[in-house]
C-alpha cells in the first residue's frame, strides 16, 4: 500500500493531514507522488502513524511503495 492510499485508508484528506502536521498539501502532495521522502521528526512520524492509523512499519513500507511506484531509488 503506498501513502495516498494508506491516507485514503484512514479516510482523510491531503488538506487534512497537511494542517495536522503544519504542512502545504502540495508536500502532502509531493511525498504522495515520491517525488521525495519527507525528513519527519519524530514527534511528525508519531502523529503520522495516529492520524494513519498504522504502525509505524506500515508507515515505513507506504513511503518505500511509493517509492517503487514513482519509479525512484531510495537512497
């Protein structure tokens, strides 16, 4: 499952995450798209994973789906 689908999921919406975390929905947008991967803080990756509702494993392997699908290399 990737991030949009993960938020999807949840049953929230770009603009809802993105005022959670103090965010623009086009970085929403953007780590949704893989067009890169968010540097979060740990407290950012906390509220993630509850406004997700996920592990933070589940998390984890969202952002590498979306990765894989974009077609782009973690590093």
């Amino acid at each position: 499952m990737d991030l949009k689908e993960l938020r999807e999921k949840a049953n929230l919406s770009a603009e809802r995450v993105a005022v959670e975390l103090g965010k623009s929905v086009s970085t929403i947008r953007f780590w949704e798209a893989g067009t890169y991967i968010p540097s979060l803080s740990p407290s950012e990756t906390l509220q993630l994973t509850r406004l997700y509702r996920c592990t933070l494993e589940e998390l984890s392997e969202s952002f590498i789906e979306t990765q894989r699908k974009s077609g782009k290399k973690l590093d």
